[in-house]
C-alpha cells in the first residue's frame, strides 16, 4: 500500500472507532455537552457530516466544491453555522445514519481520487494523502469531544502517527497563526506510541526537544488538552513556547482549553 491507501484504511477505521461511539446513544446522550464551547454530541457529529460531505466534493467535482463554498460562506457572514443546522433538525439516530453513509462517501472518493491532482480546500490546496490524513485528524478531534462527553477516555490507537505526523509539520503555521516569528532552531520530537513503540521526528543532538505519548500530543496539536494536563516534557524555551500554541490544523489560532484543574 502507498500513502494514500494506509491513510484511507486508518481514516476508516477512524469512522468505525466513532460509529462505535455513538451506537445506542440515547436521545438524551445526544444532547449531552461536550467541551466544545456551545456544542453537544450532536453538534460535534453534524459537522463531521456536513465536512465530510464537502471532503468528497472537493475530490470529485472541484467547480461544483467551489460554487458550494461561495454558498457556504454567505451561510456563516449572516451569524450562523450550517454544519450543526442538521444535526439539531433530525433525531440522534437519523443523525448517525446519515453521517456513516457520507463518511464512507468520502472513502470511497478518496479511493477514486486522481493522486496526482491536488484537492482544492477552504485554505491551501492538499495533496489527496494530505487532505485525507486531515479528515482522520479532525475525525478524532471530534470523537475526543464526543468521549469527554460520555466520560470516556478518548480513543488510542497506531492511526495517531499520521496526527502527531502533521503536528510537527505545523509548527511553523502554529507560530504563523499566533503573529509570531518563526524560530529555525530544530526541535527533537521522541513520542511513545500506543504499542510502546517510539515515533522520532529530528535531530535527536538537538538541544531542545519534545518527549511524551503520542496521545498527550495529539490532544494537544488538536487542542483537545491544555498543556498543564498532558505529561508532555518540553527540553528548551523554544519546545517549551511551541506546546503552549500548538495546533495541527491551518486557520487562525484556536482558542485551546483551559487547564482541567
């Protein structure tokens, strides 16, 4: 398999983990906050749904991908949010069934996909792994949410590379995002795995570094967990101000979590 066949099992099997989540909630479990600021379950799963919609139009008709944002957007200039607007019009388990058939959608377009053409986005165009490898990490970020809801632990598992992976290439867009200069020191970033096996990025010489699980780092690329509450050791002022702006995904600087206690 190349790239973009792995990143296309694992983001599958990412909608599997979360299917799992959701199934049996009651209607009232739908309703249930999470952390997001504003959101309940429902809320977190409509938007997968109404993203991964536009994932697999992106990757199949880019004119139609383009005239549909030009819509999507007048959609948010008026104040509202169209990607919770279904998930709060239908029940739970309408919800749920319709978010699978159009995450599998988006698998089966990305299976399709050209792998030479780049796919158009709200930001920069990704290449067909890239974009992919984006929807896994936002899959995730979600079901975090949606297990912090429930009082579950959030899920663990060998897909978390390709999330910590686009961690550490974001970080000069984390600095970006933040209106800070971007340093060119390297940083060693040495995180354990959940088969305890160690995923490396860098110098491992250099002098500052980034050690911990991998889940703690992906909590806290995708601003799931504040710093305080992961058991991630930054080695060096530089390590240390990257934890604290973090994030794995483009846009403007997310506002984070505040610490848990």
């Amino acid at each position: 398999m190349d790239a973009t066949d792995i990143v296309l099992r694992d983001l599958a099997d990412e909608h599997l983990a979360l299917a799992a989540l959701i199934a049996g909630l009651s209607e009232s479990q739908w309703r249930t906050k999470t952390p997001a600021d504003g959101w309940d379950i429902a809320d977190s799963v409509s938007h997968l749904y109404f993203f991964d919609i536009r994932s697999a139009l992106a990757m199949t008709d880019a004119a139609d991908f383009a005239a549909d944002t030009q819509e999507m957007m007048k959609s948010f200039a008026t104040g509202g949010d169209p990607s919770v607007a279904f998930g709060r019009s239908v029940s739970g388990a309408e919800l749920a069934s319709e978010w699978k058939k159009y995450s599998a959608a988006l698998v089966a377009a990305g299976r399709n996909a050209d792998r030479t053409q780049r796919v158009p986005w709200y930001g920069p165009s990704m290449s067909v792994a890239s974009f992919l490898t984006a929807r896994l990490m936002e899959t995730w970020a979600h079901s975090v949410d949606v297990s912090d809801a429930l009082s579950l632990p959030p899920t663990s598992s060998m897909r978390l590379k390709h999330i910590a992976h686009i961690g550490v290439l974001a970080r000069a867009n984390s600095y970006r995002a933040n209106q800070r200069e971007v340093p060119e020191a390297n940083i060693f970033v040495s995180l354990q795995a959940p088969d305890g096996s160690q995923w490396e990025w860098g110098n491992a010489d250099a002098p500052e570094s980034v050690r911990g699980s991998a889940l703690d780092f992906c909590l806290l690329v995708t601003q799931r967990r504040h710093v305080q509450d992961t058991q991630l050791v930054a080695q060096g002022a530089l390590a240390t101000e990257w934890l604290g702006i973090a994030q794995a995904f483009a846009g403007p600087a997310g506002a984070g979590r505040q610490p848990l206690s």
